[in-house]
C-alpha cells in the first residue's frame, strides 16, 4: 500500500487510494493503472473542415492541398536547417 501511496498523482487522498486499492484486490499495478487513468482529460475532436476554413485552405482543389502540403514541408525543413545549424555552431 505505502508504494501505491508514493506512486500515486498527489491530488488524490489517501482515502480514495485505499477504496480504488481494494477495488483492485490490492493489486499494485492495476490500482496505479486506475489512479493515473482518473484524470485523463478527453481530447478535442476537431472537425477538419472547420480547421481548414479557419486557416483558409480549400480542401477541395487538390492544386492549393498540395501546395498547403509543400508550404507546411518547406516551413518545417527550413526550421530543422535553422536548428541544426544552430546545434553545430554551438559546437564550435
């Protein structure tokens, strides 16, 4: 139980780690399982079409898709350049 006690999130009491700890037949793992799983937030579904009018993308015109996809590719390899180059310099 002690080792449950230290494992636990800190925002659970003592008394509910006692009740889930039971719950589980004192089994360590599946009560630390359970009290970790307790405060898992939903994540946010997000409808691609709304994202995409909010970034003004045209899903349907596959020529403006994939220069979106170009854009988003080319913005990424010029910041991996950016960062390396920066990790190499510091190197120096």
């Amino acid at each position: 139980m002690d080792e449950v006690i230290n494992q636990a999130p800190d925002n659970i009491s003592k008394e509910e780690i006692e009740i889930i700890f039971k719950k589980n037949n004192e089994d360590v793992i599946n009560t630390l399982v359970d009290l970790w799983n307790l405060d898992v937030p939903k994540s946010k579904v997000v409808n691609v079409s709304e994202a995409s009018d909010e970034a003004n993308i045209d899903l349907n015109n596959p020529i403006n898709k994939w220069a979106n996809i170009r854009d988003i590719c080319d913005s990424y390899d010029l910041e991996m350049q950016t960062h390396m180059n920066r990790l190499k310099n510091k190197g120096k």
